[in-house]
C-alpha cells in the first residue's frame, strides 16, 4: 500500500486533489517514528546504542508493545556476527521470547554483516548508486509474509565517505535514504554519535547533540536518544527494588547501569515520554525511578 493512497506518482498535485481525499491516519513504525521517513538514534559511545537498535529491531519484527509487525533488515558495519549473535540470545533471554515470536524474529529479522566490506551510499557505478542496488537485490530476496518495515544503519559514519561537516555531503546522504524509504515505503533508522561537545556537557538530549553538521538533524523527521545518567539526576533520583520493597539510593558506582531514553525532535504524531531504562546482562529494560 503506498503512503499516499490514489495520489498520482507524475505531475502536479493541485488544492482541489488534496481536499477531496479521504485520508487514513499516518502509519507509524513505533510511537513518534513515522512509516516512510528518515530517522536516528543519537549517543555517545559505549552507551548501548547498539544493543538497543537490535532490542527496537525485534520489537518491529515481532509486532511487540502494540507495533505493527514487520521484516527488519539490520546492517552492522562495526561489530563482528559473533557479538551481534551474543547480544540475540541475551536479548532472547531477557524479555523472554515465547515460542511463537521467535518464530516471527526467524520470519522477519535480517542481518547483512558489512564489516570490513566499506559499503559507501553514493557510490556510483554505471549511473547507479551500488549501495543501493545490492539492496533491492536483498529485500527482494528476503521478502516475506509480513512487509519490511525497518532498515538499521550501524553506524552512520561506516556508510560514506564525505566529511560529516559537509552539509552538502550528508544532504546527499540522507538523500539517498530517502529514496530508499520512498522506494520500498519503510523507514531508515541511522545510528550516529553526539558531538564531544554535547557528550561533555551532559546535552545528549538536545536536538542539535549530533556530530557533524547540521543537516544530519534538519533533513530528518525523528531523533531518539540515549543519555547516561549524570552525578546531579543520581542525587535527585532512587531506585525502587521490587526484590527489598524499597528506593535505594542511585551510588556512583551505579550510575553506569542507567540510560535515559527521549525523542528530541519529533515532526508528526503524538508527544512521546522519555523513559528510564537500566542494563540487565547489556539489555536495556525500563525500570521505575
């Protein structure tokens, strides 16, 4: 089904088209992230950015916490399949996939391993964009009962060449996303890294954390974010333990467990609320403070 029901894909659109349309609700991929965009997940590293991008990946392909279940297509171009493997049967483990939804994660979970493989989304060759011809040929080959939904970079910066500072450069990139998105009417999900300078500051939450220019946050519709908990939000905040019946107090040496999860820019839907999630075995689960 295309995003725009019974529009015609050449020509003008004029006024009367629009008003006389009957319109559905806009189709999301999870709560703030719309059907069709480009979106990313911004933190600095060793936060679990990726970790959690495999954990909202399942949630797609499982239709979990009342998504609309779909094929998933993860590209990992930093780490090895044996960890990505590792962090599968943990996350398995930890939110106890039934039997059934395994079956759906077999159906509907991919991953392209491009490690060491210098993938590159504005190469050219033979006026085609080589990146993105290997990807139709693996969304072709890989399609299934549900429709795909999502695309996972891991991470941006192993996907071109160009200086993240170049505003024309990554115009292009996400450019290239977009086509994707449009093409193949799912969404594209970018992991990419705060700046120093946001990371220092304890500003991974704001809209303009992420590194390099600028148009990697105008020319998108969503941002997410992970922040590691600062020393000034542990002195605010306890932790309630369901095993004592009790809040405990959030020590130093605790801090590093806690991750606060947000939206930091959002174009269409509802508000969404940040969560505070916490690492069981590396799996980040919400948790009551």
């Amino acid at each position: 089904m295309k995003l725009l029901e019974n529009f015609d894909d050449e020509g003008i659109i004029n006024f009367r088209q629009f008003v006389e349309k009957e319109y559905d609700d806009m189709p999301f991929v999870w709560p703030g992230f719309p059907l069709g965009v480009v979106g990313s997940l911004i933190a600095a590293g060793g936060t679990g950015k990726s970790f959690y991008a495999l954990q909202k990946g399942l949630t797609v392909a499982l239709g979990r916490d009342e998504v609309t279940r779909g094929g998933v297509l993860y590209l990992p171009a930093e780490d090895p399949l044996i960890e990505i493997g590792k962090r599968l049967k943990v996350i398995s483990k930890i939110l106890r996939f039934t039997d059934e939804e395994i079956e759906h994660a077999v159906q509907n979970f991919h991953v392209w391993s491009l490690l060491g493989r210098s993938p590159d989304l504005l190469q050219e060759e033979k006026n085609l964009l080589v990146f993105k011809e290997n990807l139709r040929m693996a969304i072709e080959t890989l399609k299934g009962k549900d429709r795909f939904r999502l695309i996972i970079f891991d991470t941006l910066r192993r996907f071109h060449y160009s200086d993240e500072n170049d505003g024309g450069a990554m115009a292009k990139v996400l450019s290239v996303m977009e086509q994707i998105c449009q093409e193949y009417q799912l969404s594209c999900l970018f992991l990419h890294h705060t700046s120093k300078a946001a990371a220092l500051g304890g500003q991974a939450d704001v809209q303009q954390a992420s590194r390099g220019s600028s148009v990697l946050v105008d020319n998108i519709r969503y941002q997410e974010f992970l922040a590691p908990m600062s020393k000034e939000e542990a002195e605010k905040l306890s932790w309630y333990s369901t095993e004592e019946e009790k809040f405990l107090d959030i020590e130093d040496e605790d801090r590093s467990y806690f991750v606060r999860w947000g939206v930091s820019k959002q174009n269409y839907g509802f508000p969404v609320n940040e969560v505070w999630l916490t690492r069981e075995s590396g799996v980040l689960v919400p948790c009551r403070i």
